[in-house]
C-alpha cells in the first residue's frame, strides 16, 4: 500500500502556533510526517528567522515589518498567545535552531519569503547555514519568488528546489527546468489528472498546498499516490491513513 506523503505546514499549525518550535517539535514527534514547511525571512541584522507574514501583527503582540527589527528585539515578542493562553512565551525561532533540531529526522521545507524588489541576501544566508550544517539531503528550498529559487540553485547545485505555484501554470516543467526546480508545490485547486501526470513522468516532486479537509486529501490520493498532502492538520491526514489501511485489508 502506497499512501501520500503528509507534510506539516508551518509545523503543526492547526495544534500549535505556526511557525514556532511547538509546532515544529509536534510534527518532528510524529513518525508518520515525512516533512516539515516552514517560512523564512531576515531580520533588520540579517538572521534568518520563522514568520510567514511580512508583518507582526496576526502571529505576535508585535507591530510592524518583520526587517524592522533586530533578533534581539524580536525576542522580547511573544509568538504564541495569539493561538493559545498555553502557549504564552513561545518565540520566533531562528532558522539555525530549526535546522538543528530536524536534522537527521525530517526534511525541512524552508519557504523563502521575498518581498517585491527587496535584495536582502536570505538566499546566501540560508544557502550558507544549510552548507554549514551539512543539510544538503535535510532540505528543500521553496519560494514564489522564482528568481530567488534560481539564485539558491545557483549558489549551491546540491540544494534540492522547489518553485510555488497558486493557479494554473502552462509549460510548467519548462519554468521548472529553468529555475533547476526539482519541485512543485502547487494550489490544490490547480491540481489535475494531466499535470501531474507531465510533472511526475520528468521525475519532478509534487506536493499540494494547503489540503485540511479530510474529502480533499481523498480526491488528491486519487489522483496520484505520489502527491505529498500539505496540511495544517496532520491528524485528518491520519484519518486518511486508516481508511486506506482498513481498504487495503479488506481487499
């Protein structure tokens, strides 16, 4: 039996606030999680830090842009109240830290978030700690940013890249190749029968983004068992699993 691979985004998001290493550590907990998202932008010191949105507002009881401040002052922020009382003191993370802890168990999904024409070096220095750390085989870069994704493939061959997509991309595998992408994380409303059948047979990955109803995770599974199930709910994924365990001893 073949099942889809399940990747936390943001960690487990729907469990734990996005994003942090509460989440992180839920999903690294789980075996059953082959990888972990995560989104990753630059401090106005340039540490490379966990935080989807360009701005504090919805995730901490900060206020502004994220590159307006340094780590040190992002450190006094709390990063978990916002999702639960019991998660009050949680902080934003560095990349370093979560590089350290997956290493070895996961593959770390590391979503570069890139804000228009801004050149702040996060590819270099993300490159430069996954070099450091010697996480070549540990993770994959991502980004909609296609440039950025080129620029990563560019300063390291070895990095395993992905480009996201929302909508529905034309001469995919060609942007792909372009970009040296060895992965497409694409909208899940995008996904089809012949899409994925062009992506997979140029051995490119696939994995579809952001699926948390348990209906939907059928419909893709259906659709390819190879396509990796981006979810902030892990355990609706599991609820996938034991269907398809119970088919398969049925059958």
């Amino acid at each position: 039996m073949v099942l889809n691979p399940c990747v936390a985004h943001r960690g487990w998001s729907g469990s734990a606030p996005e994003n942090t290493l509460a989440a992180i550590r839920l999903a690294l907990d789980d075996e059953d999680i082959e990888m972990i998202e995560v989104d990753v932008q630059l401090t106005k010191d340039a540490v490379p830090v966990l935080m989807h949105d360009f701005t504090l507002e919805r995730t901490t009881n900060g206020t502004g842009m994220v590159r307006d401040y340094t780590f040190e002052e992002l450190q006094q922020l709390d990063a978990g109240s916002w999702f639960d009382p019991q998660f009050s003191g949680e902080k934003i993370p560095t990349l370093e830290e979560v590089l350290q802890l997956t290493k070895g168990r996961v593959i770390l999904n590391i979503e570069l978030k890139k804000m228009g024409l801004v050149d702040d070096a996060l590819e270099q220095t993300v490159v430069t700690l996954i070099q450091k750390h010697n996480m070549h085989a540990d993770v994959v870069v991502t980004s909609f940013n296609h440039w950025a994704v080129k620029a990563v493939k560019q300063l390291d061959p070895q990095v395993k890249v992905g480009i996201i997509v929302y909508g529905q991309p034309t001469l995919i595998v060609e942007q792909m190749e372009e970009v040296g992408a060895d992965v497409l994380a694409l909208a899940y409303p995008y996904l089809n029968d012949e899409l994925i059948k062009q992506v997979l047979s140029h051995e490119k990955e696939v994995v579809s983004w952001t699926v948390d109803e348990l209906d939907l995770m059928q419909r893709i599974a259906n659709l390819d068992p190879a396509i990796k199930i981006c979810t902030n709910r892990p355990e609706v994924w599991k609820q996938l699993k034991q269907a398809s365990l119970e088919g398969h001893r049925e059958a």
